[in-house]
C-alpha cells in the first residue's frame, strides 16, 4: 500500500522545482537582469494552488488532524510548527504579489528568498522528520482512510488535468531557469 506519507514527500518534489527556480531567478535579478513578471505570476499561480490549496490543504485538512487525534501516539508532535510555517509561507507570497503589482524589484527577491528558504527547512522537516514519524504512529487502517481522503480531495479542489498542468508548469519553470 502507498503511504500518504509518500504522496506528500512526491508533491514535495514538484515544489521544490519552483522553489529553486525562484532562487535562481533572484541571481539573475540580482545581477542586473529586469523583472519578468509573468515568471513571478507564474510562481505565484503555482504556490497558491498547487502548493497551497492542494498539497497544503491536504496535509491541513487530512494529514494532520489525523495526527492530532489522541489515539494518535507521537513524541513531541511538531504539527503547530508545521502549520505555523505553512502560514508564514502564505506572508511571503502575499509580499511577493504586493512586489509583483508595485514592479518592486526589492520587495520580489526579498519575499521569494524568504518563502524559498521557508519551503526547503519545511520541506526537510517534513520528509525527513515529520513524515517518519506518522510512518511509524499511524496504522495501516488510518493510513489508508487518510489516502481515500485524499483521492476526494483532489477531485474536489481540482477539475481533471489541473494537477497535471501544474506539474509541467514547475517542470517549465525548472527549463526556464536552466536555459537563461
């Protein structure tokens, strides 16, 4: 059986390609090259909804109310942290779009490096840290409610194809950064 765990941790990888687009779009930035604003748009549709609504909310709504029942054994349960993170994420992004609208060159490295060095910790954290330990505190029944939970969720929060148009929109990205 797949674990939800194994779900999470592949969305993690589609991610992370925007997230190290973003951080090589910033070099370029940096070192003098203009503002492409449909690149940063572009992140932006990717982060609100494919990373947010969609791997976000499911680890939200799902993934860790499961983890915070009390049948549910885990030391040191680091849920708040996770969802705290998640929501200074959401602040970067907002300071992201508020740069993107202002054509403020500044305010858009700022708020992408700090979301981009959120995302790679957090994503650590979870893969590495978080997700062995529901691996080891949920049972097989629970694992497997948890993934029927998410096949609907994902029918729910995205029409057919969505998905897919997002992970060739981070594989574009990814192109993109490679080819400048």
């Amino acid at each position: 059986m797949e674990k939800p765990t194994k779900i999470l941790s592949d969305e993690h990888v589609h991610i992370l390609k925007v997230v190290n687009a973003l951080i090589k779009e910033c070099d370029a930035l940096e070192d003098g090259k203009g503002l492409d604003k449909d690149f940063f748009e572009k992140a932006v549709d990717f982060i609100q909804n494919y990373a947010d609504k969609f791997h976000h909310a499911k680890e939200e709504d799902i993934f860790f109310v499961e983890l915070n029942k009390d049948d549910v054994q885990m030391h040191c349960n680091p849920v708040e942290q996770m969802l705290l993170e998640h929501n200074l994420g959401r602040d970067f992004v907002k300071g992201l779009v508020e740069g993107i609208e202002k054509d403020d060159k500044n305010k858009v490295i700022e708020n992408s490096r700090g979301y981009s060095q959120l995302l790679q910790e957090h994503i650590y954290k979870e893969d590495n840290i978080l997700y062995p330990m529901a691996d080891e505190a949920l049972n097989e029944d629970i694992q497997k409610s948890i993934l029927d939970k998410f096949k609907k969720a994902e029918q729910d929060k995205f029409t057919e194809g969505t998905k897919e148009k997002y992970i060739e929109l981070a594989n574009e990205m990814e192109g993109k950064v490679k080819t400048d």
